[in-house]
C-alpha cells in the first residue's frame, strides 16, 4: 500500500499523550479491526511509513511489532509486512486466527470448548423473572434510564460484599451490561495512549483486549504477588489488573496473606488495581470462597458479573469502587449507553441474595465434568498435561510439542474450538498451551476429547509456529 495513503487513512494518531509507538499501533489497529486493511494488505516499509509521518523509523518498528505480537500483521524477511489473514480467507494451516468467528456465530458441526460460560439459564433464574412482572406491570412515571444502574440492582450487589465482610454503600456500585463493559469503562476511565497496565501473564482475554483498545501497553508479570512490587516501581503503571480466584486461564488461587500484600503493595505504590472476581463464586464442593481484595484496601476496583456464575445470556456486570470513582465511569457510560435493560436488572436483583445457593447447587456437576474431562485426557491424550483445578470453568493444558495455535486450527478441522494460549498471555509466551472449558455434559465431553485424540494423532507442527491470534474469547 502506498505510504501515503497509509498516512491519510491514520489521518490525526499523535494527539495527546504517551508513547507515539503506541499511538500508531492503536490507530492500525483500528484501520486493520475496522476493515479498511483487508487482510493480505500490504504495509509501507518501516523507513518509507516512519518518513511519510516524519517520526524515527523506532517509532514504526515498535508499533509493528507490538500489532504482530497481538496477531493482526505478519512480517517475514523478504516479504514485507502484511495484515495478518482472515480465517476464511486462506486454508486453516496458515491463517493466523484460526477460532473467533466459531466463538461468535457458533456452527452445528463443531462443539465449542472455547467460550466458557453456563449454556442454560437455571430455575432460580426464570423464578426471579416471575416474581418482578407485577413490580413491572405496576411501574409509572420511569422512563427506564439508570446509567448507573437500577437502585435495586445497586443496593442487592452492595449488600452481597457486606455479606462477604467488605462494607459497601450504594454509592459505590456502578452495574454494567456484562462484566466486559466492566472493564472497558474502567480502561477508557484510567488509561491513555502509552500507558503501562501491569497484567498477570497468562491472563483474560477480554481484559487484554480492553486494555489495548485504549492503546495502553500491557506488561506482563507472573500470576499472584511475585514481582508485582519491583514491576509496579520499574514501569510506573496506570493501572494494574489481577485474578485472585479462579485465575484465568490457569485456575489459581491467591492465599489470604498475599491478598492482603498485593492489596497493600498497590495502595502504598498508588497503582490503581483492578480485581476481577467474575469467577470467585465457582469454586468446587467444599472450597470457602477467599475475601476480596477489595477487604484489605479501599483504592481495589472490583469487577463482578452473573455471566459466569449463573447464565451467559444474563447480561449483568458490575464495579465496586470509591464514590467518585464510580460517578465518573457513570459519565463515561452515559455518552454511550443510558443503562441497561431494566427487567433484568430487576430479576439479577432478587437472584443476588440467592447467588451463593445457586452456585453451590451447580458445583458439583461442575466438579464432575471437570473429572470426567481430565478422566478422558488421561485415557485418550495422556503426555498432554491438565493439572487439576478447585474451580472456575477451564482447564489450562499443556502440549507435549508443536504450538497451541497451529494446534487450535487442527481441532477446529475435526471439530472443537479451542483457545490457544499465546493469545491469552501479553508476553507472547505460552505458546505450548491450550485452554479448554469443561462445561459441557459429559457425553458431549467425551466425543470432544474423542475429536481432540484424533486431531493429536495426525497433528504435525509447522516449521515455525503460527502468530498468535487476537484474543477474542472469554
């Protein structure tokens, strides 16, 4: 493409502040997502574009390489740089995003392992429905905008952290369509072009992709407390955003001490930190559910969701943080969205205090199919490596060689969709890793591990491995 026509389509990347690599790579990124760089598009030359644009040709290698780490461009020597293909656009050996239209408009012939959320409503669900229709019928003079959320909705989530030893006022609650709305809000709210976010690695996809959109540089560092301090003190984050239950993808649980510490660690630092606790709630029979971070330190913006916990169709997320905090995601919201779906928020209202019993009801048949999948791994697949977990939804699986991604396209040839686990880790490490969810009921888990046996059996790794793709799961 010619780099003046590059330079027109980015047209005004280097206002504000932060590190003009970053700048660029956001606006690419937009061009590249947004379709107006098809993929197969050829880019300019570092030094051509980095002269059309008058920067130093560091700028454009640095903005390169950091979309090529996310899997939106290739570079090969002797070949120039190119948008990275679409996964129908070229056979799946060679495409470089093997899964994410499977993930967004699932087909009858593949069993989804990538996507991980609750595939039924439960009857306490359809029973808090039942009880809100007359408070419905009955509602005048409300014309349904809330974008801070439904005062009920704020008062029932406030009183589940009370309950959970963390006072919590109405205030202090802003609900939110999903817990990805969660975290893009609070992305838009404390991040700008070239900040640093400090990011467990592996960590959420969703997360990931929130952080980037806002054209922050992610820094990887090692689930839990290790390193967080001298990384903090080294990179000076915006903003910090961690796992402490059920760690996605991994499964790992922070111990009550170092929750205390890391809470501290922030707070004494002045980093911002995020606590996601979408799956705290899924531990397994007999696991006790740790405090939140959020107990050891008033500065912790905690994100919650009933996505997870009850239903993915049941649209309801929330944050927990400071007053002030909490009215300025609601401004932020309110230019785009003027709150959400009131209905629902009335039915997640009379299900908060029911949460917990819906959970510990369900938990067993999860601890069940996570056995029985692990059992079939054993028995079909035994040199992959899946640790147990105590709960959450996902297995984090470890391949004997060859690549996730590459190996993530050969599954979804015979029938599973998959998560590769270098798009889940800002490092562009964990390519030896898949993440596989163990929701389904047990027959169905069988015939996906029978697929995945057969898709080992005939697997062979490319010479190199694959990119990997954008992280578009959750």
């Amino acid at each position: 493409m010619d780099p003046i026509d590059v330079a027109e389509r980015l047209g005004r990347w280097s206002a504000g502040r932060g590190a003009l690599y970053a700048l660029l790579a956001a606006r690419l990124r937009d061009l590249i997502d947004d379709g107006e760089l098809p993929a197969g598009t050829p880019l300019p030359p570092d030094r051509v574009l980095a002269g059309t644009l008058a920067v130093g040709r560091s700028t454009v290698v640095a903005a390169y390489d950091l979309l090529q780490s996310e899997g939106r461009i290739v570079r090969r020597q002797g070949s120039g740089t190119r948008v990275a293909g679409h996964p129908l656009a070229r056979p799946a050996e060679t495409t470089s995003a093997p899964v994410f239209l499977d993930l967004l408009e699932p087909r009858a012939d593949v069993i989804p392992m990538a996507c991980a959320a609750p595939d039924s409503p439960p009857a306490e669900l359809t029973e808090c429905y039942a009880r809100i229709l007359p408070e419905l019928a009955a509602t005048t003079s409300d014309i349904g905008y809330y974008p801070t959320g439904h005062p009920r909705l704020r008062h029932a989530v406030a009183e589940y952290y009370r309950n959970r030893g963390v006072p919590t006022s109405f205030e202090q609650i802003l609900v939110t369509t999903g817990g990805q709305q969660a975290l893009s809000l609070l992305a838009r709210c404390f991040l700008q072009p070239g900040d640093r976010v400090l990011m467990e690695a592996p960590s959420s996809p969703p997360a990931l992709e929130a952080f980037r959109a806002e054209a922050a540089v992610v820094q990887g560092i090692s689930p839990g407390l290790d390193g967080f301090a001298a990384a903090a003190r080294k990179h000076l984050p915006a903003l910090a955003y961690v796992i402490p239950t059920f760690q996605n993808p991994t499964g790992s649980v922070l111990a009550p001490l170092a929750r205390r510490r890391l809470a501290e660690t922030a707070a004494a630092l002045g980093v911002p930190l995020v606590e996601d606790e979408v799956l705290a709630e899924l531990g397994f029979p007999g696991f006790s559910t740790p405090q939140p971070l959020a107990a050891y330190s008033d500065a912790v913006l905690t994100v919650g969701s009933l996505s997870k916990t009850v239903w993915g169709g049941l649209r309801i997320g929330w944050v927990r943080a400071a007053a002030p905090t909490i009215a300025r995601l609601a401004r932020i919201r309110a230019v785009h969205d003027l709150g959400g779906d009131v209905p629902t928020q009335l039915a997640a209202a009379e299900l908060m205090p029911r949460l917990a019993t819906v959970c510990a009801r369900l938990a067993p048949e999860r601890k069940a199919r996570h056995d029985h999948l692990r059992a079939e791994f054993t028995r079909l697949l035994p040199d992959w490596h899946a640790p147990a977990v105590t709960g959450g939804q996902t297995l984090w699986v470890r391949l004997p060689y060859g690549d996730g991604t590459s190996f993530t396209q050969a599954a979804l040839r015979h029938g599973v969709a998959i998560l590769p686990g270098s798009g889940l880790d800002p490092t562009g490490d964990s390519e030896h890793h898949v993440r596989i969810h163990y929701l389904h009921p047990p027959d169905r888990l069988t015939e996906a591990a029978r697929r995945l046996a057969e898709a080992w059996r005939t697997y062979r790794p490319p010479a190199r491995p694959i990119p990997a793709p954008p992280a578009l799961a959750i």
